[in-house]
C-alpha cells in the first residue's frame, strides 16, 4: 500500500491539466515579445522569467509534499528510482527523443547508483537533466535572435 | 566542394563510428560509453541525440525501437544502424585525413 502512494506521487505530473497550461504559456511568450521592444536581452528575460513562473505556480499547486526531492528525498522514493524533480524536468524535452532519453538515462542512473551510492548518482543526474536541455536551449536561442532579427527588420520597414 | 549535406564533424564522425561499432547494440548508452572511451571526455546525452539526429536527418543511420526493459522504467530502446551512405562518409571522411596528413608530413611539421 506504502510503495502503491510512493508510485501514485510520482506521477503527479500526470494529473497536470496541460491543456490549460499550455494557451497559459501564451501571455508569457506574449509578455517577452513586447519587452523584445526594448532589446533582445529584456524580451529573453521577459519570456524566462514568465516561464519559471508558470513552472513554480505548476509545481507548488500539483507537486505532492511527500514527493519533494529534498534531503529526505531517498526516505519517500523507491531504489534505484531517479530524483522525482530531475525526471520530471525531462518531460519538457522535444518529444521525438525524450522516451529514449529518459529511458537511457534512467538505465544509466542505475549503474551509477549501484557504483557510487544515492548521493553521487543524484548528482549525475542533475547534471545529466541540464546537460540533456542544453541542446534545445541553444536552438532556442537561435531561433528567438532570428525572431528578434526579423522583427527589427520588420519595423523598420514599416516606420 | 562536396554536398555540405553530406559533411561530418568531428562528433558525429566519433557518433558514427561508434555506431559501427556497436553493430546490432548500438543505442544512447552503449553509444556513449562507447564515444566516451574513445575520447576520454564526458558526453551529455543531449548533444549525443541531437548528432544522432543530425546523422539520421543526412540518411547516414536510420533508427528503430527495441524491447522495453524494468531498469528504463519500462522505456523502449532506440538502437541505430548505419546507412550505406554513412560508411561511404566515413570512407570520405578517411581519406581526408590521410590527404591532410600526407600534406602534414610534406611540410615538415612531424
């Protein structure tokens, strides 16, 4: 019954109404095109503070309390199971590789956690999660400074 | 020039050689371990899927999906397999070094 709620509070993301969370997103991206206005650094920072925003109301409203990864995290998680925050933030990758990502990586963490214990395998896969989305940040990058070059180009054009 | 389609990076040379490697068990693990090893560097695993991509988008592996297993919460595995076309990249990509490190030699530099 115990490892059943450990099991049902790792899935809370599950229970997220993303089809409201996602025209949610839309005033944000709104919001950083408007400070875009002002220089591109403003717009980015517009759109990456709505974004953690969006993402904290998320997390603090269908986030249960006992799934919190904090130092009692390895108390409230199974084995070998990978920090529940981590996991949950590779849900966020592009969706053509994300199954196999998380799949390898959980794979991975495995043998990690066996080596080198809770600690050192949490560590890794923090990491790993940030290293993981750092590929899609940078072509986020390009194509917002592409977006940004073409408005600029754009309003010039029309003053 | 060659077709910049067609063209390898260091990377994606090391990616898909590996892969060659491999042979029926290459996937993003064993793919890894396998780069890692041979670079002596640590690899994320998003740059690792972003040059299978690349790779895959040139025609040079193409990709499927393998069993399910409890230790990938029950994720399937991607395995890649090279392409006609990327072993004739990576022929390319050879004799380029070899030309290159013929030019080396002649002037003098090793």
């Amino acid at each position: 019954m115990k490892n059943q709620k450990i099991v049902d509070n790792k899935m809370w993301w599950k229970r997220i109404p993303w089809s409201g969370v996602v025209p949610g997103l839309m005033p944000v991206l709104g919001l950083g095109l408007s400070l875009s206005g002002l220089g591109l650094v403003p717009g980015l920072l517009g759109v990456v503070l709505g974004l953690l925003v969006v993402a904290l109301v998320v997390i603090l409203r269908y986030r249960p309390r006992t799934a919190s990864p904090s130092r009692t995290a390895h108390r409230t998680r199974l084995p070998e199971q990978p920090p529940e925050l981590a996991a949950y933030l590779l849900r966020f990758l592009p969706k053509k590789d994300r199954e196999a990502i998380i799949g390898d990586l959980e794979e991975e963490y495995t043998i990690v956690y066996r080596r080198f214990g809770l600690r050192k395998a949490d560590r890794w896969f923090y990491w790993q999660v940030l290293a993981s989305f750092w590929p899609s940040f940078k072509r986020a990058i390009v194509q917002l400074g592409a977006l940004h070059w073409l408005g600029e180009v754009f309003r010039r054009f029309i003053s | 020039m060659g077709d910049e389609k067609q063209f390898l990076n260091g990377f994606e040379e090391y990616v898909l050689l590996a892969v060659l490697k491999l042979g029926n068990n290459a996937y993003g693990v064993t793919i890894r371990q396998a780069v890692e090893d041979a670079t002596e560097r640590a690899t994320s695993i998003g740059a690792l899927y972003a040059a299978l991509d690349r790779l895959e988008q040139k025609g040079f592996i193409r990709s499927c999906l393998g069993e399910a297993t409890p230790e990938r919460g029950g994720r399937a595995k991607k395995y890649f397999t090279i392409e006609g076309a990327g072993s004739q990249a990576l022929d390319a990509a050879a004799r380029a070094r070899q030309r290159l490190g013929g030019l080396q030699a002649a002037g003098g530099v090793v």
